[in-house]
C-alpha cells in the first residue's frame, strides 16, 4: 500500500529546488531553465557543475501577449537572478524581443 503523510517533503522553490532534484535525479543538473528569483539556487548549483554545464533566464518582458514581470514584480520576481545571470554569463531570452510567437497561431 502506498500512503501519503501529511508532511512537506520539500519545497520547489528557491533552495529546494537543488534538493527535489538531487532527491529524484540523483545528480546534479547539467542544464537548467528558470525565469524567477525563486529559480536562482538551482541556475547556481548547476553552474557549479564541473562537467560542461548550460544556465538560462527566460526574461518575461512581453505584458502584449504574456504576463510581464521584473525586478520589481510582486510575483515572479526577476531581480537577483538577472543581476547574477548577467554576472557570471548565463543565457537570458528576453521574451520581447527575442520570440517572434509566444503561443502558437490561434491560441490565447
């Protein structure tokens, strides 16, 4: 029988996502996406991977056709880990600018 407890394993957010992912994986990431500050501890423990490693931001700058959000965002916040991304040389796609389509052709 399987059964759930009423605990919290870990948190998938800010320094749990390094620990979900060393839990289910069982190593670190070689490649990592995030667009938030919640997304930071996870884009840094991959960047500290010796073996060749990739780190991107998704900037959400585009309020037309996605919701927009920055630096000074009350959700999705975007702050400390585009300062770090443009620190140490992460990839960052600017929604904007660098997508010609966010969704597909007759979708929302």
């Amino acid at each position: 029988m399987l059964m759930r407890l009423p605990e919290i394993d870990f948190i998938d957010d800010k320094d749990g996502k390094p620990e979900g992912i060393q839990k289910f994986i069982g190593r670190k990431s070689i490649a990592a996406f995030g667009n938030s500050d919640g997304d930071l501890q996870m884009l840094q423990w991959t960047a500290a991977n010796k073996k060749p490693h990739f780190e991107l931001l998704v900037h959400h700058t585009d309020e037309e056709r996605e919701t927009a959000y920055d630096r000074q965002s009350s959700i999705g916040r975007l702050d400390k880990a585009l300062d770090e991304a443009q620190l140490k040389g992460w990839t960052v796609v600017d929604m904007k600018k660098d997508w010609k389509r966010v969704f597909p052709i007759g979708k929302p």
